[in-house]
C-alpha cells in the first residue's frame, strides 16, 4: 500500500518543474547548413548599405591635374566657401547611406593636420591653416546619418621615403591617425595605382616596388581590424570588399560574392595594383572567399572637379540604369561626386543627384507585393519559421527555406488584385551563403505562365528590370541551387522604363 505521506510532498515539489515543460515551447527547427564561404557581421553591414559616394578633394581640385605630382605647393588648396553640410546633405538626398572621402591623394597631401607630414591642410592658407576636412566630413556624416569611410593612397608622390621601408611605416601612421581620431569608419578604401614617377621631395625621379611585398599588406590589413573591428576593407584583392575590375560603374552579369583573388597578370601573388582585376567583373561561382564586388564611377569624366566638365554631369536616368546593373547584381553602387573650388558640389550636379534620389525614393519606397498571398511547392519541416510569407514580411532577418533535399523550388505570389510593375526583386538570406545557381520569373497571363526573367545569382539583391507588366499573380522559379533555397525577400515595384538596347 502507497504511504500517501510520501507521494504527496514528492508531486508537489515536481509540480513546478512539469509545469515549466509543459509552457517552454518546442525548440526551433534547424535552419539550412551555410554553403560555402559566408559574410563577416561587418560584409552583412556593409551589404546594407548598397550605394554611398566618393569624395574626391586635393589640390587637383584646384590645379585641374587628376593625379598630382606630388609637387604642388600646400598654397594652392583654399576652397572659398567650403560647406561639409552642404556636400553631405547633397548626397543623402540622393540616396547614398554613406561617404568615403580621399584623405588623402596620390600627390600625398594630407586632408588633416597630420603629426607626421607639413604636406598637409595646416600648411594651406584655408582657414589660416586651423581647418580640417576630414573632420568637417566625418561630422557631417553624423549630422546627416551617413557612415563615414576614408581613402588613403598608398602611394605618395611628394614622400622623401616613398619606395623604401620608413615609408612604410609614415603610410601606417597616418592610416592609424584616420582610424583612431574620427569615429567609426564603414570602408578602409586602398587604390591599386602606387609606385612610379614622382616629385619624392625633389629627387624627381622614378620609383619602382614590389607590390605584393612592400607594404606588408596583411600586417597593414590586421592594423585596419585592430583600430576599426566594424569596418571593410577594399582593394583589388579585398579582404573584404573588392574592385568590381572597371571604372563605369557597373558590375557582370552574373556577379557572384564569392572571390579567389587571381594572380598578378604576369605571374606571381595577387596584390593591389597587381593582379588579373577582369576577373572581378563576373566573380568565381567556387571562389574561396566571401569577397563581394563594389562598382565605382564618377558623376563626371575626371575623379576630380574640373570647369570644363560642367556640360557633361551624369543624368538622372543613366544614374539609374548604373544602380540596376551595379546593386541589382549584388555589387555595391560608388558614386563620385566631387566638390567644386568652391567646397560645394556644383548646382548641376546637385540637380542630377537630387532627381536620382527622387527616382530611387519612388521606385522602391513602394512594395507592389504588400497584401500579396505567397504559395509555395515546399516549406522546410513544414514549419512557420520558415513559411512563404517571410518573402513579402519586409524583415531582412527572416527567410524562407525548402527542406535540404529540395534544390528547385517555386514561390508564387498570389496578389490582391491586378497591379502594374516592371522591376521584381530578389534577396537571399546572406548568412547561409550564395546557394541559388538559377533563377526565373513567370507572369501569369489569363491561361497560363509567361517567363519575363531568368539568369544566374541573386545573393545580396537582384533586380530584374522588364518592360511594363500587368498581372494577379508572379512566380519565382528557383530553377537550381547548391542546398535548400533561403529567400528574404521577392517584391515588386514600377520604376522608370528600360532602357531600349
């Protein structure tokens, strides 16, 4: 016979624990196994960012050179009326969540009072030689929310040691002077063009370097990660980031995230300026690095502010159609707009960019999508964490996903009446990797479906520009893929028409 004095004093003590069981809900489902290499928490951030400027300002600006020689005297820099609110405040009208400024130039003028040089604005007659524009940039950024990235050239013309090892160290100074005394930085941006003629302090002369050796790059690249843990580094072998391998603009079609930094085009180890950079266009669909691609250009022809080129600023529409071949293939958009002598952007410019910005807003501040009912042929386990609607949620953070033996999946989207679009886009859930091969979009029309896209990658973002198209309803065909699909977004939006080939 049970002594229920026992049994008693037994249930109640193990009646909060059953309790808690029978409320703590199940654990979540196992999401896809990454594929591939995957982004650092600082790529995902900087995959957000999408489009942001270039800043080029230095004597140049005043001299009408695009590469100084490394002889112009501190004099010639005093801009009349410089305005960093007014730069600034320009380019996020446009759009651009960011700015990277040329610190400094091939010419090796320094931007800032630098401990290290008297090549720099304090020896200027600007401001009497108490301004700093890398300050008056880096603050303005702050005020205008845009994050704040810096260029600094390591090559230097006016350098006495330039070519040889104390150089080596001043480029390091310098470089940590930047990453230490403004704040957080967003891009450490590194130029492939060094070594060479130059005015060396007087000695005039050429000199030559061993790009992939003189600069220790991996103890220079370990500086940047110790100093600034959030920001990218670019060049053309990355780490980070790299050049998309043309200065239009643009990136290929496909352009895959993944990268395996070539060797230098004559044999030897890949380096800045030193390196077969065509490849970077296309990407490697194996590459052994997550290295996406940044598309650079200039509003203008020069780099650099020059009178002549007032006529012949970038428009609005050929602003747009770089961003669709630039962020809708999963690259970064880098817009150079350089300020004028004045340390303003120019009016023209400022027209071009402000209806840039105004198109931008239009196109994509709406979601044909909204309200839409996604269907789709598989959910992972069948779970909600990873349901259809998280395409159309507008949370970067969710996806959804097919179970791991499912490599072609479709996603149509059901719409609540029929609406006009003629731009889709696409996004995968970056932290499990680049998995889809191949793409396609179908529209239904009245009996059946009619493909309007297809292709190769999405990655970060693909945007599919067709002509004008009304329909209920619009299907991702994922047609291949390296594991489960995992999807964060496929939306809709009408923007300007396609250009005509």
């Amino acid at each position: 016979m049970t002594d229920r004095s026992v049994v008693r004093p037994l249930v109640l003590l193990f009646l909060p624990l059953l309790a808690a069981c029978a409320s703590t809900p199940p654990p979540p489902p196992p999401a896809p196994a990454p594929f591939g290499p995957i982004p650092s928490p600082a790529q995902l951030a900087w995959h957000e960012r999408e489009f942001y400027a270039f800043i080029h300002f230095a004597p140049n600006t005043f001299t009408g050179r695009e590469w100084g020689y490394g002889d112009e005297s501190p004099g010639v820099f005093n801009p009349t009326d410089f305005d960093a609110d007014q730069i600034v405040s320009t380019l996020a009208d446009a759009g651009a969540t960011g700015a990277i400024l040329t610190c400094k130039h091939h010419d090796g003028f320094a931007l800032w009072d630098s401990a290290h040089t008297t090549h720099d604005v304090a020896s200027s007659p600007w401001m009497d030689g108490r301004g700093d524009v890398v300050r008056a940039i880096a603050d303005a950024c702050a005020r205008h929310g845009l994050a704040f990235g810096v260029y600094l050239s390591p090559w230097d013309r006016n350098h006495a040691e330039y070519g040889r090892p104390a150089y080596v160290n001043y480029f390091r100074a310098q470089l940590t002077e930047l990453l230490t005394n403004y704040g957080p930085i967003f891009e450490v941006w590194f130029d492939g063009a060094n070594g060479g003629d130059g005015y060396y302090a007087g000695a005039r002369e050429t000199r030559h370097i061993d790009r992939a050796t003189y600069y220790g790059w991996p103890e220079t690249f370990e500086l940047v990660r110790t100093l600034q843990p959030g920001a990218v580094i670019f060049s053309d072998i990355g780490p980070d980031v790299r050049w998309v391998g043309n200065e239009a603009g643009f990136a290929g079609d496909p352009c895959w995230a993944t990268y395996t930094p070539p060797p230098a085009e004559r044999g030897g180890v890949a380096a800045p300026g030193s390196t077969d950079y065509r490849q970077a266009e296309h990407g490697h669909r194996d590459g052994a690095f997550w290295m996406p691609a940044e598309a650079d250009v200039s509003i203008r022809p020069g780099w650099f502010y020059h009178e002549q080129e007032n006529d012949r600023v970038r428009s609005p529409e050929n602003l747009f159609d770089l961003y669709m071949k630039s962020v809708g293939r999963g690259a970064a958009f880098l817009l150079n707009v350089p300020p004028d002598r004045r340390g303003r952007i120019h009016e023209t410019d400022a027209a071009s960019l402000g209806a840039f910005g105004r198109t931008l807003r239009e196109t994509f501040g709406t979601d044909l999508a909204a309200g839409a009912r996604a269907v789709v042929s598989n959910t992972r386990t069948g779970n909600a964490a990873f349901a259809a609607s998280n395409v159309t949620d507008s949370d970067p953070q969710t996806y959804w996903a097919t179970d791991d033996q499912i490599h072609a999946a479709e996603v149509t989207l059901e719409l609540p009446a029929a609406r006009t679009f003629n731009i889709v886009s696409l996004r995968e859930f970056l932290p499990l990797g680049q998995r889809i091969d191949r793409w396609a979009i179908d529209v239904w029309r009245g009996d059946g479906w009619v493909e309007i896209g297809a292709g190769e990658a999405i990655g970060a973002r693909r945007l599919v520009w067709t002509d004008p198209v009304t329909t209920d309803r619009v299907r991702l065909r994922v047609v291949d893929a390296r594991g489960a699909p995992a999807i964060s977004e496929f939306a809709i939006h009408l923007g300007p028409l396609r250009p005509q080939p």
